[in-house]
C-alpha cells in the first residue's frame, strides 16, 4: 500500500480521522490524530511534527521538535473508536528528515538492511507466541504509607470459596492448559480478539486457555519479516486490550503477575531465507538443521546474557525466568526442552517451516529492539562460526530437572537478575553496532534508563519485608 491507496481508502471508506502511531525506547505505543481531510500528499512527504521531549527516551526539552513519517503499508481501520478512523504506524526523522537514531522501528529497518547487505540472505522471518492475563479486577498502590497489589479473576482458583456469585470450574493452579468451556470462560473474548486481529491484516493461527490460573491466554499469529512482525506485536497488544477493556476485564503481558504459578513469556520463532531458499533447514541433520541455523544459535547462546537486556528488560522478567515454570533459563538448545533457551520445533516442519524457537524473551520488551537483537546475535554467529555444539551449548535432550547436580552445574544459566543482565550488554554490545543498526549512544541511554527502573524497585519498601522482618 502506497500514499495515493491510503488516500483512496479515506474517501472511499468516508474516514474522518487519522491516527499517527509512534513508540518511545521502552516499547509503549503513543498517538496523534488529524482531521483526514488534513491528511494530503504532502503529508507523506513532510510528516507529523510532535514534541519528542515528552517521550521516554527521546530528545532533551531544548532539542524537542522531532517529526513523525507515516508509513502508508501499515494502515488499518480502528475497530475501537466511534467516529471512523485510520491508524498508521510511522518512523521517527529528525527536523531535517534524517533517520533519528534512536527511533526502534527505525533500528529495525537497519536491521533488515543490514541482513541484506551481508548478501547471505534476503529476508529474516519472526513469529511471537505473546501470553497475557486477563484480569476481572488489579489494584496496585507505592507510596511512602503503603505499597501493594491486588489482582482478581472470575477464573482463579484462590475463589474457590468465593461466596455469593460463584459457578465454580475454578482453573486449577497450573491447571490451565487448555480446558474447554465452561472452565475456559474466555474462549468468547478470545474469538472476538482474533476477528479483529484478523480484520486488520494479521493471519491468526489459533488461540487458547494457557497453563495459569486467573485467566491466562495465548493467541499466535502468522510470522512476518522483522519489521512487519513489530508492527504486528503492537497491533496486537492494542487488541487484546481494548477488547478485554469492552467485557470490563483488563489485560497485561507482564511475565508474572501471579506468585506462584506459570508466567507470560514470549517465544520467539525466526528463520532466515535467500529468496525463496529456507537457510536453516538441512535433511537427516541434528533436527533437521542447517550449519547457518547452528551458528545462528551459536550466535544467540553466546550473547544472550547481554541479549535479554533487551529481550526481558524488567525486573519483573526475573521472576519469570526461574526453575520450575517450564522457564528457559538453561542456556542450552535441543529440539524437545522446554526448559531449554533455544527449542528446535520438529513436529510436522517442512523446510520451509525450519526454524529455532528463542523461549527466554517476554513482551516487557520492545518489538523492534527486540527482533533487530536477536537477529543481530545470530548473524554474528554465523560470521563468527560460532558452533554451539563445541561452546558446550548441547544439543541437550534429556529433562534437565532430571539430571545430576555435576551434570547440571555443566549448563550455563541466564543472568539472575536484570542488573545482571545490563552489566553483561555494557560488556558486550560490538555485535549491535554492526552496520550502524544500534548506536552506542541508544545502548547507553537504555542502560540508564533501566538501571534508573532498577534503583526505583530496590527503593521501595516490599510488602514481603514486613513478613520477615518486622518483628525482629
């Protein structure tokens, strides 16, 4: 879709507004709307101006005026406002139209274009597989004479005993994958989330209960090339929210919500492809996999301790990422363990359908960071060679919680905690400024940032310390 398609739809389809779509450094979505008959020819051309002072990340109040280009491929009609309006997704320039260089989708085009100029393939693939929770009712509170949580779901087995309006069909703790309705009481929401989705260009796949209780789903939609499948998570996080918003529920892709129980990851599937030539499928190979493939693992199994800086960049994705959750915190791949960090799917894959599966990831994180990271470890991998066979990254089959603790003290373990995490990306971040994709200037401003969040969560007074501490 070009500028002259979208200028058809909004006469043909009588749109009365336009919604310019941005994202700041942490991944949150942000908007302004025009009156479409403003949105003309020279829109594309010139852009949106916004203040970029007021975004996280972006430009000091001195050096604010920044301009927002709309990219007219993206275009889809808001299911969710009264009056009919357009939404596009848009790239972040500089006054003078120069690419600003901490705009995400705009590393995420760089990205891509830096696969291409390697000349080893045309195109990398990415297929998200985001949870969320689906909440009746969370109420949360931080502040010098209190701070708390409270979250509540028609579905949670802690109602059990709930009186006056209970129908029991409690989902059981860890209990919920995948029971049928009545148990499962949001099949209904989660049809209407993939219509819509659908309506808007996305494929979906299907959708289910996933294991927690108190309402955990997963929707999985058709992959896309690196970008496109950015776009798409956004569009997607935008869904399921209103949705869940009209039925009076409220969703979050936080990684755990819930102590005690299976958190919301976000298993990211990629492969890379020559034209139509799938490069990570090789017949009667470990899996079915390609050398390219290995050393793309290799690639990702190396960096990842600097990786999931990006990739699971809250403290939150730390509560997540222990054992017994079905958690990836081995750094090991294998084409069976779902405790491994690399998975290699191997049920009904054609070559074309070859492709690893990274488990660590969660959707705290930004899309375009994210995937543009990823695929910046696994090129460097494949340039580098690095075979994860011979770094002592597995392959590994066996139920890692059956092993030995010799045996288990042999596989490396992701960082424990995102302090961690931001030391090992300050140590190892060559990989990203490869072809200009990621400047050190944004890894810096990233690590700030996040060591900013870390200091505000190790400040606050948990509700935790009292149990323990108060009467000592």
């Amino acid at each position: 879709m070009d500028s002259k398609k979208v200028l058809s739809i909004i006469e043909s389809e009588n749109i009365q507004y336009v919604d310019f779509r941005i994202v700041d450094l942490l991944g949150r979505q942000h908007h302004v709307t025009v009156p479409a008959y403003a949105v003309d020819e020279d829109t594309f051309v010139n852009g949106v101006a916004f203040d970029g002072s007021s975004l996280t990340g972006y430009k000091s109040i001195e050096e604010s005026d920044m301009v927002a280009m709309p990219d007219p491929a993206t275009a889809f009609i808001d299911p969710f406002v009264a009056e009919k309006t357009l939404n596009i997704v848009c790239n972040i320039l500089n006054p003078d139209n120069t690419p600003y260089t901490r705009d995400p989708r705009g590393i995420a085009l760089r990205a891509e274009e830096y696969l291409k100029d390697l000349g080893l393939a045309t195109a990398a693939y990415f297929g998200p597989e985001a949870e969320f929770f689906l909440f009746d009712n969370v109420r949360y509170a931080s502040g010098p004479s209190g701070s708390f949580y409270h979250i509540d779901s028609e579905e949670a087995y802690w109602n059990t005993g709930k009186e006056g309006q209970n129908l029991g069909y409690k989902v059981r703790n860890k209990g919920g994958y995948f029971p049928v309705q009545p148990t499962d009481t949001q099949a209904d929401i989660r049809n209407e989330m993939c219509t819509l989705l659908t309506q808007a260009g996305l494929k979906v796949e299907r959708h289910h209960h996933e294991v927690a209780t108190a309402g955990q789903g997963e929707i999985n939609f058709r992959f896309d090339t690196l970008t496109r499948t950015g776009d798409n998570l956004l569009l997607f996080k935008y869904v399921v929210r209103n949705v869940a918003a009209k039925y009076g529920k409220t969703a979050t892709f936080m990684p755990k919500p819930i102590v005690g129980d299976n958190g919301s990851g976000m298993h990211v599937h990629q492969s890379l492809f020559n034209g139509d030539t799938p490069l990570f499928f090789e017949k009667g190979a470990y899996a079915n996999l390609s050398e390219t493939a290995l050393y793309y693992i290799g690639g990702i199994l190396h960096h990842a301790p600097a990786l999931i800086a990006l990739t699971n960049p809250s403290t939150n994705s730390f509560k997540r990422l222990v054992p017994g959750f079905e958690a990836p915190v081995n750094l090991v791949f294998s084409k069976g363990n779902r405790s491994a960090a690399i998975r290699i799917p191997v049920a009904a894959v054609t070559p074309k359908a070859a492709r690893i599966e990274f488990r660590t990831p969660d959707s705290t994180a930004n899309p375009y960071l994210a995937f543009s990271a990823m695929l910046m470890a696994g090129l460097d991998g494949i340039n580098r060679k690095l075979d994860p066979r011979e770094m002592g990254f597995g392959p590994l089959d066996k139920n890692i919680y059956d092993l030995s603790d010799v045996e288990k003290n042999e596989i490396k373990s992701l960082p424990g905690s995102l302090a961690e995490a931001l030391d090992a990306l300050e140590a190892d971040h060559e990989f990203l400024l490869a072809g200009d994709v990621f400047s050190k200037d944004l890894i810096d401003s990233w690590i700030a940032h996040k060591r900013d969040e870390i200091q505000q969560v190790e400040r606050t007074v948990n509700p935790k310390e009292y149990e323990l501490y108060y009467d000592l």
